[in-house]
C-alpha cells in the first residue's frame, strides 16, 4: 500500500498535519500504517465511531474483498484487507472523493 494512502488518512480523518512548507511529519517512518496496520487502522475507527452510529466491518465477501461501513449515510469502503477497508470507508464519510482515493492508492509521498 502506498504511503500517500496513509497520509490522506492522518489529514482527512485523524487531523494531523502531514506535510507543511519545508518540512514532513517527522517523516514517513514515523506515519502510521493505517492502510495495512489493523492497529493503526482500529485507532481510524475509534477516532470516527460516535455514539448511536452502527459501524461494521464484514469479512471478504465471495469476492474476496473486506467491507466496512461508518453508519448508513456514507457508502461502504471495500479493500482486500479489513485495514485498507476501514481507511476507505474512513476517507469516505470525511467526504474525501473517489478520485483522491484513487490517486492516493495509486501513488506515493513526494520525495
């Protein structure tokens, strides 16, 4: 999974600042892995659960793919793993478009 992945995610849904003129979150090392991490995925969950709002994550469906869901006003986030899953459905219900996630798992961190 690309980085740029995780760092959309510490900006849209965590709120951490990533990235600022001339300098990177102390650096790509010290980002979290929420994309792959199902530790650092699960803290993506606890900072957006609210009280009342079902959440759930569903196993690999026949085709194979995890889905996951915040509550019934966002559209699910599916992944091959239940992490990538999770951040999906993360960046989805912050409003972040298909395109940027698109973009961002297609991609990686500038140098």
């Amino acid at each position: 999974m690309t980085r740029k992945l995780d760092a959309l995610v510490a900006e849209r849904v965590m709120e951490i600042t990533v990235q600022g003129p001339g300098w990177r979150y102390p650096s790509e090392d010290h980002l979290p892995h929420y994309s792959t991490d199902i530790a650092a995925a699960w803290e993506v969950v606890e900072k957006l659960r609210t009280k009342g709002d079902p959440f759930a994550v569903m196993s690999p469906s026949e085709y194979g793919e995890y889905s996951c869901y915040f509550d019934s006003r966002h559209p699910a986030g599916a992944g091959d793993t239940a992490p990538l899953a999770i951040v999906i459905a993360a960046l989805k219900a912050k409003g972040v478009d298909e395109k940027t996630i698109e973009e961002a798992l297609a991609s990686s961190l500038p140098s």
